[in-house]
C-alpha cells in the first residue's frame, strides 16, 4: 500500500497519525538543514606587502560576493610567510564547511611551497572551502573530488615554477656579483678613512695620557667605529 501521493498527502486519509509524524520529521529535517547553512560562513581574506598600498580593490571584490564586513580580514604585511596577525585571526575562527575567499592566490603569500601546505591543511585537515576569484579552477565550493585534485595539480605547479624562477634569480644574482667582482667593484660599506695622526690618538689613550671620549673626539670618528678601528690597529702592531 502507497502512504503518499504526494509529500504532504496520506493515503489512506483516515490515518492521521502517519501524517503527523510525517510533517514533525520533515520539519525536524528542514530546520536542521537551516541551522547546519546557518552556521557556514562566508570570509575573505585582502593583503597587501605594504602600508602605503591600499587594499580598495581587493575590498570592493570581497563585498561583491557578498563577504559580510565584519568577516573581512586584512593584512598590510610581506608574504614571505604566515606569521601576519589578521591571517592568524582568521585561520582561528575558520570551520568545517566555511568559505575562504582572495583576490589571488599570492595574495596568500610569496612562498608556494607554505601556501601549498596551508591550502592543504585548509581543505583536508580543516574541511575549509576555498575560491581565488582571478584563478576560478582553484575552487573547492563544489565539494567534488575533480575539483580538488585540480587545486593540488595548480598548487603543485606553481610551487615548481615559483622554486625555478627563485633558483634562476639567485643564479643571476650570483653571475652579477662576480661579473662586477672581476671589474673591481666593492660591496658592502664604504671604509671609512681615519685622521693621520689615528695611531697617536690610539697610543695616547692606551698610556691613558687622554680619556676614552677624548679620543673620539680628537679622531672624529663615532664610538663603535673608533673602537673598531682601534681594536684592527692593535692587532697589527
């Protein structure tokens, strides 16, 4: 025998005590579904390197997708790591079943390897969605097994690429170094030349014939490279 025509409608109509039941468990299912939607949050996250940048228009795309203003979270901080206060915030409050939204990926930070790794804690460990609105194939919304096998797949990418183009700028760096080596220029702080009669000062102030801040003030130099030079010529005599 069929007990519905339809979800509301008992068939036979005499029992009434079925459809009661009914109503109570699909009520208790929809609320429970409410409750459980009510209690995702939807969170972006803006960064920029420094303070004189500003963050406008990271802010602008965080509100058109809704972000609510009071789960804006913004750092004004390099992204050679995650030590940034308002991400640490944010990574707290996130739960299973949130949302994560950016501008761009590096705008989780410069470091693809660490961010390879957050991403995974995000999404695996702390079952967080996440969406980059200038890249839409990094985006977990879905919950599809496709969609995050292509995020680890991007991820992995740009961590390559990223690990590259820092090996070959050391590489330039160093080629650079040495090119400028073998034409005879120097790194690093100027010398700082002394006055001719430095060894008499220094003589002078080891006899204790003159103060220590007299020797300072008859050499020209500040304290510390005073000291240090004093300390080059003892070491030579």
């Amino acid at each position: 025998m069929t007990l519905f025509d339809d979800d509301s409608t008992i068939i036979p109509q005499s029992n009434k005590i079925y459809k009661i039941k009914y109503e109570r468990l699909k009520n208790k299912m929809s609320n429970n579904t409410n409750k459980s939607n009510k209690n995702k949050q939807i969170y972006g996250y803006c960064r920029v390197s420094t303070k004189e940048q500003n963050l406008d228009r990271q802010l602008i795309a965080m509100r058109e997708e809704g972000v609510p203003e009071e789960n804006i979270f913004s750092d004004k901080k390099s992204g050679k790591d995650f030590n940034r206060t308002e991400w640490k915030k944010l990574y707290n409050k996130l739960r299973a079943g949130d949302t994560l939204i950016i501008m761009s990926i590096d705008r989780l930070g410069r470091d693809y390897d660490a961010i390879g790794r957050t991403w995974k804690r995000l999404t695996n460990t702390k079952k967080v969605n996440i969406k980059v609105l200038d890249m839409p194939i990094l985006n977990t919304t879905n919950n599809t097994l496709v969609d995050k096998l292509l995020s680890d797949i991007i991820l992995q990418l740009l961590a390559y690429v990223a690990q590259t183009e820092r090996d070959n700028l050391l590489k330039r760096q160093a080629q650079g170094i040495a090119a400028a080596k073998a034409r005879g220029v120097h790194f690093g702080r100027p010398e700082v030349n002394v006055p001719k009669d430095f060894k008499k000062i220094v003589r002078d102030w080891e006899d204790k014939k003159i103060s220590y801040t007299e020797a300072v003030e008859l050499s020209g130099l500040s304290t510390r490279t005073f000291y240090r030079k004093a300390e080059q010529y003892k070491r030579k005599i």
